[in-house]
C-alpha cells in the first residue's frame, strides 16, 4: 500500500500540550494550546491524537504507539493468546484481497476465563482506572483559576448555566465523577483491550457532548489509502469516534489500517461484514458466522459494535406502511432474515452471550436503531418506539453482565418531534446515553443534510444526546470524500458546542467570549485562530481584504474603513461609563469623527 | 452601465404557471411547476418572479413591468407629483457619481392630502385589496384536491398539525383571512405603491415563513451589476425580500437598478444614507435630513424601512458592560447622536411624522433592534428588552396612523435563550410580526454563521418569528459574493420550511413526503427536482456515478449496487402484507437474493 497523504501541520497559532498529574505521569491529557496575540494561551479539547504534534514519529504501516498498553497489562486480568486464525471470506467480496498486513498484526488479548475487563465492571467495583483519570483532565479541558473563579459568581454564572434538561454536570469533573457515571450506566467510555492506541473519551450526558464521522468504504468507490487519511482528517476537525462503514473490498484489512492509526475511539457494524461471508443473503446469516465477525473484529480492537438486536419479528410488519419503509441496512437485513425465517432475531436470542464476548474485551454496545425513521412522515411511529422500549431491555441485559451500552437514534424528525425521542429514550433506556444521527428537521434539502440534521442535532443535544453522529452534504447522493468529512464535521462541531452552551457546560461558553472579545478588539487573527475553521475564516476574510494591514486594521469590508459600529460603540461605552452630562460636552468639544482613519 | 450577468433559465424540470380567479384575471400569481416522471406536477412557492419565465422580455435598464400599476391607480386615492428635486449628495462618498438614469425614473405616486393608502388601512376598513388575493393563492401553493382530503383525514392530520405554538394557520387561506390578519396587525403586506412591480407578499406568524436576503455595495467593494445580479439571484434561490443595505458610492442609482428591477419587496436602512449625507458625522445628523431620506427613498419605491427609533438615551448606558457593545450600526448612529446632545432620539420624538410618510405610500415600518446582542454573552439583557418594549409602543403609536410594523430581533443567542425572545416580542408588540438575523447559537464558528444562525432561526420560525434574515458564510469576515449569498439563502429556506413543517402549516409537509417517495422508490431526478438546490444534488450525486444509467438504477454509492437497504425494505413490506407465515415459504421457495443486479 502507498502511504497515504495525511494532513499533518497544527492549525493556526496552535500547539499540542500535553496536561498530567503529579501521581500520574504516564496519563498525558493532549490538548490543543491557541496563542493569542495579547500573549494568552487558550486550552480546548483536542481529538486529533498524535498527527498534529510535529514532534511524533508518524508510520501508518506501523501504527500509533499504544500508549494504554501497560494500563491494561497492569490489571493482571487478560492474557496474550493465539489469534483467530484469517479465513479467505473475511476481506470480503470476490475481488483481489491483500492479504493481511504483518506490520499491522498485534496478538490479541483478552479477558482471563471468568473476568470482566469492561469500563463499566472496574467502575462498579469502585476502582477509578487511568482511562477515567485521563478523562477526567480531558474533559476539564480549560485550566484556567479566572475562568473558574468567573463562573462561580453573580450575573454571569446565572448567564452561563444555561438549561441543562437534567443533565448534572458538575463545574469541575473529577476521576470519582468519571467513575460514578461509568458504574450507573449514564456514560460510557468506549476502550477495547486490543486498541491501546486510542485517547480515552467519555459518552454521557453530563460530559461534553461528542460527535462521531462515518468512514469506510463501499462496493462502488473508495480505497484504503482514502479511508485512513479521512480518519486522520475527521479527528483534525473534532471526530471523538469514528465509524468504518465498509461493506466493500479489503473490509478487514481497510480496519486494521483504520484501528493501529486511530487515536480515537471506533465503531462499526459487525452484521455488514457477516453479510459479506455469505455472499450477501440475508437468510444464510446465522449466529455462528455472526458469532466469527465479533471476536474477529474484537481482537483487532473495535471499540464498540452496532448492533441491532432490536429488531424484532413482531416490529416488521409495523413498518410495512411508512412512506420509507426500513432505512437502516442493519435493520433491513435483519428483518429480512426475521421473514425470511419466520424466527426471532437470532441477535436478540443470542444477547446474553453477544454480552460475554463484548465483556471479554470490554466492547461498548451500541444497540442499533434498525426501525428508525427515514424521512419525517415516519418519524416517532410504532415501530420506531417499539424497538426503542426493546432496546431498553437489552440495555438491562447489557448492564447485567457490566457491558457498557449506548443507544442510537433517529435520524428524520420535524422540531416539533424531536424532545419526544430524548423523553422516551430517557425513560425506557435508563439513561443509558442516546446516540442519534441528526436528527433531519426537513427532507427537501439533499446536499445540505449537513444544515437540515444540524439543527435536530443541535436540538437533541441540547435535550440529552451525549453523541452526535454527523451527517455529510452527500448524505443520500453520494459517498463523502474529504471535502465533505469536513464540512459534516464542522456542522456538528457547532451542533455539539451550541448544546454545550445551551446546557451550560462549564467549559463551552469561555470560548464564544474569547473569540466575541477578540471580534471587538478588533483582533482578526485571533478571531480566526479561536474559531473551529482558522483557515476557513482566513480565507472569507481575504477575499475581499487580502493584505496584511487589514488584519489589524479597526474595520472589515461589511462596512469599510468610513463606518464600524464596533468602532462607534468603544466611544459609547467611554462616554457612559463616564457619566452622560459632562463628557457630552467634552464629546462635542473634540469633534469626533466616526471616520476612522483609513489604513492602506 | 453594462448589463449585468442573471441568471434566467428555469430551475431543472421546472416551468412558470400562473393562478389566477375567475373574476380576477388580471391577479396572475406565479408558481412553479415541476414535473415529475410519474406524470405528475407539484407546484412550489415561487419568488423569483419573471427571471424565471422564458417567455418574459427582461431589460434591466428599463426594469420590470409594473404589474400593480392599475391597482393602485384603480384605488383612486392617490396623485402623481413632481418628484423631489436630485441633490448631489443623494448618491453618497465623494467619488464619481453617475447621475440618474433616466429609464429608470417614474413620477412618484403619494396619497392625496388627507388619504392613507397603506394596506393596513384598507384592511380595517373591510376592503379586500388585490394585492390580498394575490396573496391568498400565493399561500395556498399548492392546490391539489388530493392533498387537502389528505390532510383533512385521521392519523396523517395529526402529524401533520405540528405542534403551532400559538399560530392558528387555517388549511386554506382565503383573502378575507388575510385581510383580518392584516388589520389586526399580525401581518404585513410590505408594498410601496411606488414600487408597482413587486408581486405581493406577506409576512406574519399565521403564513409561511418568509426569508430576507440582504445585499448592497460597501464602501470597499461591490458595483450596481453586482448588485442587481444578487437581487436576481437571491430571490432564484427563494428570497421573500430583498434589503439594500449600501452604504458605499452610487447609493441612490444602486437602489434605483434595485427597485425597478425587483419582484419583492425591498427594505432600507434609511439612516444609512442619511449619515452619508452629513459626510458620516453622527452628531450633524438632524430630523431634517433623515426626513428629506425617507421622502426620496419613498419616492423610490423602498417597501419597508428600518428604523432604529428604539435606541432612547436612557438605554445608551445599559450597553456599556456588554463584551460587545452596540453592535447594529443604526444602533450605534443613534446611540452616538443621542449620547452627543444629550437628547432624545430624534427618531422616537418625531416618530408620529414618520408614520405621516409611511401612510401617504404605504412604507412598512421594520422597527429595528439598535441594541441586539453582538454575541452569546449579552444576548437578552437589560438593554435588549428595554428597547423591545419601546417597539412595542412605537408599534401602538404606528397602529393608531395604520401604519404596518414589524419587529426585528437579534442576533446571537444561545439555544436555550431563544424562546424567551419570542415570548417577551409576543408579549410586548401586541402579535406584530417578529422578523430576526438568525439568531446565531454560538459564536465560534465564523466562516460557518449561516450555519450556526440557521439552528436558531429554524427555532425561532417554530416559535412564531415571521421572517428570518439571511446569514451569509462570510458574515462577520467580509462582504458575500453570489456563492455566499446561495449558501445564506439555501440554509434559510432549510430553515424557514423546518419551521413551517413543525407549525403544522398544511402546505409544508407535502413536499418532504414527494420527495421522500421519490428517494424510496429510486427516482433520483425525482429526489433532485423536489429539492431546494436541484444543482448541488445532482452535482454531488454525479461526483460517485455519472452515468445516466445511475439515475435511473435502484442503488446508489453509499452502499453500491449490491447491497441496499430501500431494496430489500420494498421486499420486506411485500411479506409483511400478504401475511408473514404463508408468504414465508413462498419467498424462500423463490431463493429470493438481497443481490440486485448491477446496472452497468
């Protein structure tokens, strides 16, 4: 394989830090630290792992170092044993197969006969683990006493707590809080034992909402390179996880090179691969070809698994009068194979011991919504909610053997709509974090589903959602190639922060002040630097003043040089603060201009 | 000046149709058609006016046909008259002024002494203008017969009700349903009877929501073609209204090309050019000047103004703690003026004069909000409000002349911060209809605020808002160019029509739901001619498969021709109606495959 073209450089003013505590030095929290020019520094959350530290050694035929290796081998309760052994059907399809890559190979592991080695079973038994240490600092993100000491008093903290929907989240997350919302099932901290490459992040509701990117491949179009380096560049652009999609060529092997590279955590669709070792008919799927993807893919290091247990014999013919039917492919398969054998879905007989493979490696569910809507006309009908309240029985399940689960959700809703899938969610799932994807407020925009779903994910977010899994313009017309991974993510990006700051998250809303200030200030760069797209905003804004001095200068082209409310507004605020009468004299004595001096 | 570069040809699969009643021929309203490849013709909202229509005779030096010129002169109520004399400062800066262009002029039409000729006025004397005919076809869009019984029936109706918030929008609009809205002051019909040209429209919480484009030159940048090519092409992609928001040289000519030439309504600041004339000194601004401003725009035809008239001194100083002071420029004009006299603002003390010009040519007023938030820190605080309940007597004041009122509103305001605007505008301006920029629900994303607005204003549309204002990608970063001004507009149409559906207007819905049976049934120029941006869809689903044996085949790229989850949903409802039990053995017998064949 060639070795792809990753994006590497920090963005603008930027640089990687690396926060630890004194106790721990081997858990080193990366964040991203902004420089700007009145000589601050800004700490914000960063997902893009090693890529955009210039100063680590980066081989994509080698992997990223597996800096969790010696925290799992420290727990004393796994062991090193023979791998699965490959089969021709795992890289699917009928074309060339490349063959497993040596480099890439890791010996799995995997929990010593009768352990659990699950997030949620060390949490239950009270020990906080390095991966809620590392999250607890994570999440933090900001380090600032000010900003600490500022939203502790008056007006503006009444300002700043937003309304949280019950969400609880605390000013300050501790390893303890980490631990406790990991043991009640209300986060989940997705860290398969195989993939000790990743960051450790946290999905919950009393976290910083997240956003997930979906890669991989298909049968049309795509190729391993594409798909790593669009890994590399959805982290880039604040991908917390990734899904690999694939259902093509080289499925295996595009997810090894996926994993090793990953500093994130990953997710995928186990029942795509099994369709393909049975050549794509659904009623030759069965629990022992199943059975096979799950441990193959768990011992290369997936760090949760879709799986839409959910859909149920009895649910199918609920569906058998929406305007879209069944939009989900999990779910299509599987009601088809439910037909098609006049049975239980053998997902939803086999759970419990689905649960002992996923405790073995500590795999999170993610219990699919295979019923979910795919277009509004179908939204929160019967069989949406019926598979809803039985994926709240699995997560009883689920929690029964320690697993930890989240829940995936719709999809295409209308505004009015949306609260309802959050409330119902809430209630039949215990509060097991929802996953949804969008949700879509209209159908009429394809090649804007990045804007119509932003807004349903701004909205579920702010209701609860922990995960927001972004949607792409090609949503529905095409694959998403680079462009569009970023343009997804971005929308998201605002999504996911516009529900921070409307649930009142301790550490979302410094960052709009800081970039709102720096607008004032008349300081653009730091105005790009702080913003989610520095290179975007330097780019709009050159396009109509492309030289250097108007990067300093106290105007922008809305208005020109003449005319700037920002401009007119300083004089306000010294004339108020100054008390009315007497300065009005003063005022008028200067002659001010609101002409401000032109620069060229 | 050369003729600028429209755009002209239809939208794909789209053609002009005109409605009309039967003893009303010379009221032609403008829809358009589309047709599908069922055979089938859905009619849209169209606002693009006769660009559009291939048949039309377009001259831009000449403008467009005044369609309402026998209306209003009909009316009998109104008088031509010498205009008022061209003063060299009319056309702004010091630079090359090009004089009137002659083709462009028309006498000016005012109310004869004692009349008042704004729709208001008719409206509460029980007098059915045309202009509200036009109007109540418009609305109804869509006239299938099929659809009204659909949504007259059973589960659907419930769906489709929306959740209205307090709008009561009847499933059909008649025009004495227009006209009390009107006179009762929850609607506008913006329609300066010097701006015979425009094809009515109206804006108000019990219609569809409506979208305002703005454009105009800076003083930096922009020219007359640009302007009216962004006119032309704002209301192509669905612009309700236009506002001119030059401040640069030819700011008279510009308008003049604008108004003759525009199929909306358009909206001024008019203080803008007010303050060009006393060479951008706030504190020489004067009543005299402002009022001379209003007469030559009136004269124009502009359709609505906004007028800060809001900003009273005693404000000023509630903004001197805000992290981004006054951010409107009218706001800060006036805050400057007020500030500098010590005075009141001349625009409250001479408000009852204003409403004497707005009734001699029926100018809407757009009461403006001088005091939004600039940014998420100061959104909804004591300035903000102080100034919203002045609105709201001014809108009592404007009442008593019959003068139409609308109010805008902010600007950046967190998601959970939203709803309190609408409720406290409701509360405050007496149901005048509430029109907002966006608002934005974070401020870290220049580059990205048609996105991170259009969130909050799908929001406040659900919440009652009647028009939304455009946000472009470069807003805070520089001046749109034509792709910003789509981009704004698309997001805002998104947007407008999400809020529209979760209202439960009855003319909303129905387009999600042919698009979505177009998309399940694999009728891809269907899915691409019922969008919002026909261009963009197929653009982006050629980017994967290009063949035109792809728009025609049932797969697409994100899962490849042999796997799709539509395909195997059309199988599955098959099963699910005929009975589960016998039907699965006969689609077993059949070896039935998940395989379609591939289309090559």
């Amino acid at each position: 394989m060639s070795r792809p073209l990753i994006t590497r450089q920090p963005l603008p003013a930027s640089s990687k830090v690396y926060h630890s505590v004194a106790d721990h030095p081997d858990i080193r929290v990366p964040l991203r630290s902004i420089a700007l020019s009145n000589g601050e520094h800004v700490t914000v959350y960063d997902s893009s792992g090693p890529y955009t530290d210039p100063t680590a050694d980066i081989d994509l035929s080698a992997g990223l170092p597996p800096l969790r290796a010696n925290w799992i081998a420290g727990r004393g309760d796994t062991e090193l044993y023979p791998a699965r052994p490959p089969r021709a059907a795992d890289d699917g399809g009928s074309g060339a197969v490349p063959g497993r890559v040596e480099s890439l190979q890791r010996q799995p592991r995997r929990a010593v006969a009768g352990a659990n080695v699950s997030q949620m079973h060390y949490a239950r038994r009270g020990i906080v683990t390095p991966e809620m240490e590392f999250i607890a600092l994570r999440e933090n993100q900001r380090c600032s006493a000010a900003w600490q000491a500022e939203i502790e008093t008056g007006e503006r903290r009444r300002r700043l707590q937003g309304d949280a929907r019950g969400a609880r989240i605390p000013a300050i997350i501790t390893p303890e809080f980490v631990r406790r919302e990991v043991a009640e099932g209300r986060a989940i901290i997705p860290a398969n034992i195989n993939h000790p490459e990743l960051e450790p992040m946290i999905i919950g509701r009393n976290f910083l909402v997240k956003v997930n990117a979906n890669i991989g491949n298909s049968a049309v179009t795509s190729s391993i390179d594409e798909e790593v380096d669009k890994l590399v560049w959805a982290t880039r652009w604040g991908a917390d996880t990734v899904m690999d999609l694939s259902t093509g060529r080289n499925i295996h092997t595009t997810r090894d090179y996926i994993l090793r590279n990953a500093p994130v955590p990953i997710g995928t669709v186990p029942i795509y691969q099994a369709l393909e070792k049975v050549g794509g008919i659904a009623e030759d799927l069965n629990w022992e070809v199943f059975r096979d993807t799950l441990v193959e893919q768990a011992e290369q290091g997936v760090d949760y698994f879709t799986i839409h247990a959910g859909v149920r014999l009895a649910f199918v013919p609920m569906t058998a009068d929406r305007v879209t039917g069944i939009v989900s492919r999990g779910g299509s398969i599987m009601a088809k194979w439910c037909i098609a054998h006049h049975q239980e879905s053998f997902l939803y007989t086999h759970f419990e011991e689905i649960c002992e493979i996923m405790k073995a490696y500590d795999v999170s569910f993610s219990l699919g919504d295979g019923l979910r809507p795919g277009s509004l006309a179908d939204a929160n009908d019967e069989a949406q909610f019926a598979e809803l309240k039985t994926l709240g029985e699995l997560t009883t399940i689920a929690w029964q053997h320690d697993v930890q689960t989240m829940i995936e959700g719709p999809g295409h809703v209308p505004m009015h709509m949306i609260e309802e899938n959050m409330t119902q969610q809430l209630e039949h799932c215990h509060e097991a974090p929802f996953y949804t994807l969008g949700p879509l407020t209209t159908d009429i925009a394809p090649g804007y589903d990045h804007i119509t779903s932003g807004i349903g994910a701004a909205m579920i977010g702010w209701f609860g959602c922990a995960m927001l899994c972004y949607v792409t313009p090609k949503e529905h017309l095409g694959l998403p190639d680079r462009d569009d991974v970023k343009a997804g993510m971005i929308a998201y990006r605002i999504a996911a922060h516009a529900a921070d700051v409307a649930k009142g998250h301790p550490g979302a809303r410094y960052r709009d002040d800081l970039l709102s200030q720096a607008r004032f200030d008349f300081r653009w760069q730091d105005q790009f630097n702080l913003s989610l797209d520095p290179d975007t905003a330097i780019r709009y804004h050159d396009a109509t003043l492309p030289k250097d001095s108007a990067k300093v200068a106290h105007f922008c082209s809305m208005c020109g040089p003449k005319f700037c409310s920002m401009q007119i507004t300083r004089e306000v605020r010294d004339y108020a603060r100054e008390g009315m009468a007497r300065k009005s004299a003063e005022f008028r004595a200067l002659g001010s201009e609101i002409y401000v001096r032109e620069v060229d």
